[in-house]
C-alpha cells in the first residue's frame, strides 16, 4: 500500500512540473510614431512669454522607457506673422521664451522631424477668473468627507469648454462644457477622503476648445473602460489635429492647444 502511495505521489509531481510552462507573449509591434506634447499654456497676470513643447516616439508594450524625439526643428506662426522658433534644450524638450500670446488669435505649429513635416493649427483660447472657492463636510460615498467647490461664472456669448485641474499630492482632472449652464454662475468641484485642515489645494481652470473637448472625452471614456491589459480588445486610436503633411499614414500622436488659464489657492480650514 505505501509502494502504491508513493508512485502515485510521483505521478502528482510529475504532472505538476509538466504544467509549469513560460508563456511568451509576441505582440506585434509597429514602427515608432511621434507623439506631440504642444500645450501653450498663458497664465493671467503673466505675459506667457516662456513655454515648451515636448516631442517623444512611441514604445512597445512592455518598455516603460521613454525615448525623447531629438533634433527636430518646431516653430509657431500666428495669423500676423510673428514666428516663435523653439530651441531644443534638452533631448525632446524645445523651448520657446519670447512667445506672444493673443487671445482668440490663431497659431499654426510646424514640426519637421525624420524630414518630414507635421502641422497644426488652434486658436488661443480665453477662460473667466475662478472667483472663490466654499468648503463644506457633506462630500464623498460617506457624506462626511471634506468638498469643495470653486465658483466662476459662464460667459452666454459663446459655448465654452473648460479643463480643471486640481492639485493637492496628485493632480485631478476633470472636463466639462456649458450646455447646462451657459451664462450661469457655476462651480467645479473637488472632494478627497484625506482631505484635512491646514492642507493646500491649488485649483486651476483652462480655456480649451470643442475639438480638444472633444479628444479629451473620447481619451478618457477609453481609459476607464481599457482595464483588461494587452488581451482585451484594443480601443479605436485617438488622433488629435496633429497632421503629417508629408506622409498623412505616418500620423502623429498629441495635440496642439493653447489655453488662458487661471489660478486659486485654498487652505482647508
């Protein structure tokens, strides 16, 4: 009986060890794209003169390093003519500091990269003053927790997109049009279960447009779907208004913006 026992304790180990198997993973890999970090930020009460844009290339899967876009040569031209060449300070960093921002005037960005050349073309987009900000205990699931909400108010001429930020140990990020509540006095709001007295939270409003709106919607309606890893099924690609003149099957990825911005800060009491 122990005799019989044992063989088939050998055949269990046996069969274990034979289920023990590495699986490789072969994910097709495409060649490396440009990917375009473009946003012309113009904080109020500043003259918007220093900004940079960031210029990477695509990574497979599994490789967490990003690998910088060199030696690319960028310029924006406004509508009248004035030329902004950003410098490559850093790999895949290019830096501009006498830029002239204009409310509602155009700007077209001009990259040329692997001799080839990618454009686009966006609107400096104003924004309203974030006017105070009102704390209450009654946000979050548990209904006690810290909420605050940061007022400004709608112009009704026009729709308007706006992008909040909020920053406190991480940043939050939200987006949100007007179609309820043009012409309003409204609020963004903010609530955090860590929130406590004596903390800092700097809030932020952007002025962004309806195509970016729209690229931002659609980018994070895949984000909190696309939790299922490399064998889920892939969502569409997301395009933003970055064209490649030279080759349009070798788009690039990003966007090109410029947004007004405000500020608030706000000290928990």
């Amino acid at each position: 009986m122990k005799i019989a026992h044992n063989i088939l304790l050998l055949i269990l180990i046996i069969i274990c060890c034979s289920c023990e198997e590495v699986v490789q993973v072969d994910l097709q890999e495409s060649s490396p794209r440009l990917v375009v970090e473009a946003s012309i930020i113009w904080e109020k009460r500043s003259n918007g003169n220093s900004q940079i844009i960031y210029l990477t290339k695509t990574t497979p899967y599994f490789d967490s390093e990003i690998t910088p876009a060199k030696d690319a040569i960028i310029e924006i031209v406004s509508s009248s003519g004035e030329t902004f060449k950003f410098i490559e300070e850093e790999s895949g960093i290019y830096v501009n500091t006498n830029f002239l921002p204009e409310l509602n005037k155009e700007y077209q960005l001009t990259i040329r990269y692997n001799n080839e050349i990618y454009s686009a073309t966006e609107s400096m987009i104003p924004v309203v003053d974030l006017e105070e900000v009102e704390q209450t205990l009654n946000g979050g699931f548990s209904g006690d927790d810290i909420e605050l909400k940061a007022y400004f108010t709608d112009p009704a001429e026009i729709s308007n997109y706006y992008l909040f930020k909020f920053f406190l140990d991480d940043i939050s990020v939200q987006i949100n049009d007007d179609e309820f509540t043009n012409g309003n006095r409204t609020f963004a709001y903010f609530s955090d279960e860590d929130l406590k007295v004596g903390d800092i939270v700097n809030f932020e409003i952007q002025g962004i447009s309806g195509r970016f709106y729209e690229y931002l919607y659609i980018l994070s309606s895949q984000a909190g779907e696309n939790n299922g890893g490399p064998f889920q099924t892939q969502p569409t690609t997301v395009r933003g208004n970055i064209i490649n003149e030279t080759n349009p099957d070798n788009f690039a990825f990003g966007y090109f913006r410029l947004s007004q911005t405000d500020n608030l800060e706000y000290t928990i009491q």
